[in-house]
C-alpha cells in the first residue's frame, strides 16, 4: 500500500518505535492540492533517499549528488567523524534533512533507497574505540538491513578495499578471498566490514533484499580531515606547512587513489544498476604509485621546501593495493577519469583554504 502524497506525515518518520507508516515512493515537499500533481510526482523519479555517515566526507559530497539530482536526502550522522560545516551547503535546502542518530540503534524511517556509510574510515579514527567500530560496521548494518526489509528499500554498503587485508593476490578481484588479520590493531574495521558484506548477501539469500556492495578503494578530496592521519590529508597540509612529510616504512608500500567525484559518480551508478547485480564491485582508480611516489607528486605541486623523514610502519599496512576495475567498467560503464595531479591540485586548494582561514574541523562539531 503506498502512502498517500496528501498525508501530512514527514515523509522520514523518525524516532518511534511504533510500527511506522508503509513507505513512501516518492516525496515532495509542500502541499498537494490536485491529482494530476501527485499523478507528476509519483512519475518525477524522485526518491527518498537515507545516506548514513552524510556529514562525514564522501557523504557529503555524496548527498549533495543527490539533491541536485533533484532527490529528498535524509542525513544520518552521529558526528563521531563527520562534521556539521560538510553539509552546510545543504541545510536549509528543502529536500534535505539531518538527524542525528547513531546507526548501532534501531531507525525507524520511510525511504527508497539507503546508502550506508556511517563508519570511521581512517586508522587514527577506527583504531580510537575499536569496539564501537565493529559495533557501527555490524549493528550498523543489521539495523540498516531491517529497515531496508521493513520498507522494502534498495540498499548500498560502502565496504573497502580492507577486506582483502595485506593482499596476496596483485591486482586485487572480487573473487580474491582476501587476507586478513582478524586479531590485528586493523581488525576492527576490515573484520567488521566483512562481517557486514556477510550480512548483506546473507540478507539478499534468506529475505531477497535488493543490495549492492561496493569495495571503495583509497579516496581523497576536499573536505578529508586535516588530521585524520590518512596519506593525502597528511602529506598535503605537511607540504604546505613546510613540515617534514612523514613517510611509513620505506615508502615503497602502493596504493591507487580515487578522486571522490569520481568515486561518488560510482556509488550512483551502482545504486541505479540492474537488481540482479549485487557486487561486490571495486570502485577505485587503478592508477597504482608508492607512497613515496605521492610525497614527490605533493611536494612538486606544492611548490614545497618540506623533507622526506622515516616512521615506523604501522602493523598489518598492506604491502600493495590496486584495484581490478574490469567488473565496474562492465556492469556499470564506470571508470575514474580524475588524473591524480588534477584531483591532488583541487584537494591542495581546499586545504590551503581551510589552513588559510585557521579552521581545524574537529570531529563532531
Ligand atoms: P568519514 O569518517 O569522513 O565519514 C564517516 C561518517 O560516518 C562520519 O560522518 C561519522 O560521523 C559517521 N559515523 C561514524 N560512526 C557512526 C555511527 N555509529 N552512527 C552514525 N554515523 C556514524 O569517512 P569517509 O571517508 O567519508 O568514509 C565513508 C564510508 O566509506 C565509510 O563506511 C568507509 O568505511 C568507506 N570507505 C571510505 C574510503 C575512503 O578512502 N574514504 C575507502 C574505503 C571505504
Ligand atoms: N602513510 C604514510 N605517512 C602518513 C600516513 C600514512 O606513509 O603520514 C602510509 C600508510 O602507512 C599506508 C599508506 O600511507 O601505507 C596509506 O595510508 P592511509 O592511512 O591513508 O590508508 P590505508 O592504509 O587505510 O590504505
């Protein structure tokens, strides 16, 4: 049973725990006043869309896709990582809403489609309550999956390259098991992110959910967290600093980078794709280069003075990573465009920016 456009409910109902409202199809905002107008909006293609971690970086480049793709956006964030001033643009704006919410707790919402975000990304940040990370990877996704089978919502999970640990396989497929430690200071976001990717399919066998599974692969981009303590972040804003660029190991380590237009063009695609394909799909760029290879990329384009000094490397790093994008370019046309000196000049000027204004996002403001 659809739920009629002249009801007055909020189209997100939140915060109860009776047994909410069937789920809307589409939603606009304001009153109906004529069929012919909700004969429009039914057809417009308009969804309800729930992104969990909206306030956090991808998120929020995510959620704004899809408000200007014309689509309600409900935000959810506890704002453990994520930050208020990434989503400024966007409150206010009519067919966006924010809650804050913790997805380890059950949430009761009507949407069309979810895309589940909401987890610490960097090792500084899972590493800080491992606990809780496993928790929002697992109770996350069960939480995100009940609702998604009580709404009858098309649900996507932002897994990660992680699942496959240190990988003994070069470049890394989906069929690759992967290799991973699952007692190690890492474990707490590779084992509960594969935990979740069993979740989901578990899901789509016994309750014939529509899911889609996305591996991200190392993405940068405006509005990363200066002190996240990830490789881009780190080295960008130590460049324009004139600080030492701290290199991990030998720096001979690789990874491929993802610029997050590119990335957030992928999880849309994937979202709209056939329901027959689930994934797990590679989103990545498969430019492959070491780490020290992006110090000199940073400093070059900097223009900076900064030195190359040695840390340890920190246990289970993975030694090479690069995605095969051969599934991704075939189910979903989908290839990333964004050369790294492109994407790195547009992420050097946000910092710039931001270090030029003295702010320090600090998580959960
Ligand atoms: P981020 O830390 O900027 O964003 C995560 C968001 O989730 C933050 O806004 C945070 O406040 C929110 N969050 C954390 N725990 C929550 C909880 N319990 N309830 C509600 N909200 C919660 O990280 P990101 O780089 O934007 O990553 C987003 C997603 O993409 C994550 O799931 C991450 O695992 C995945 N991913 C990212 C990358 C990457 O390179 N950026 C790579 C692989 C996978
Ligand atoms: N790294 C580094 N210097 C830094 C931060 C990270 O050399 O200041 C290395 C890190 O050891 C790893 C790589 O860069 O080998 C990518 O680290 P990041 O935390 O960005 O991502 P992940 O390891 O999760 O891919």
């Amino acid at each position: 049973m659809e739920r009629s456009l002249r009801d007055p409910t909020p189209a997100f109902v939140a915060g109860t725990t009776k047994k909410p409202a069937p789920p809307s199809r589409t939603r606009r905002s304001g009153p109906y006043t004529s069929g012919e107008e909700d004969f429009a909006v039914r057809n417009s293609g308009v969804k309800s869309v729930l992104v969990t971690g909206g306030a956090g970086f991808l998120g929020s480049h995510l959620c704004e896709r899809l408000i200007d793709a014309g689509h309600d956006v409900l935000c959810v964030d506890n704002f453990y990582t994520g930050n208020r001033r990434n989503i400024a643009r966007l409150l206010g704006h009519p067919n966006f809403e924010l809650m804050r919410h913790d997805v380890t707790f059950p949430l009761y919402v009507e949407v069309d489609q979810i895309f589940n975000l909401a987890c610490p990304a960097s090792p500084i940040h899972y590493q800080h309550d491992p606990v809780q990370t496993t928790k929002t990877s697992v109770h996350g996704a069960i939480n995100m999956l009940g609702l998604a089978k009580r709404v009858g919502a098309k649900i996507l999970q932002a897994s990660t390259s992680e699942v496959y640990g240190d990988p003994t396989v070069h470049p890394q497929r989906e069929d690759y098991w992967g290799h991973v430690n699952p007692i190690g200071m890492r474990a707490c976001y590779d084992e509960g992110k594969r935990c979740a990717e069993t979740l989901f399919f578990d899901y789509w066998r016994q309750h014939g959910l529509r899911i889609k599974v996305g591996r991200i692969f190392n993405t940068y981009g405006p509005r990363m967290h200066p002190n996240d303590g990830r490789v881009v972040s780190n080295f960008v804003v130590q460049a324009l600093k004139g600080a030492p660029i701290t290199i991990c190991g030998d720096g001979s380590q690789t990874r491929s980078f993802c610029y997050v237009s590119d990335l957030v063009d992928a999880l849309v695609r994937l979202m709209n794709s056939p329901d027959d394909f689930t994934g797990p799909v590679n989103l990545g760029n498969d430019s492959e280069l070491t780490i020290l290879e992006l110090a000199q990329h940073v400093i070059r384009l900097c223009n900076s003075p900064s030195k190359i000094i040695r840390e340890p490397l920190p246990s289970d790093d993975p030694r090479q990573r690069q995605p095969d994008t051969t599934l991704a370019r075939e189910r979903l046309g989908w290839q990333a465009s964004t050369q790294l000196d492109e994407g790195l000049a547009k992420t050097i000027a946000y910092f710039e920016e931001t270090l030029a204004s003295g702010r320090q996002p600090s998580p959960g403001s």
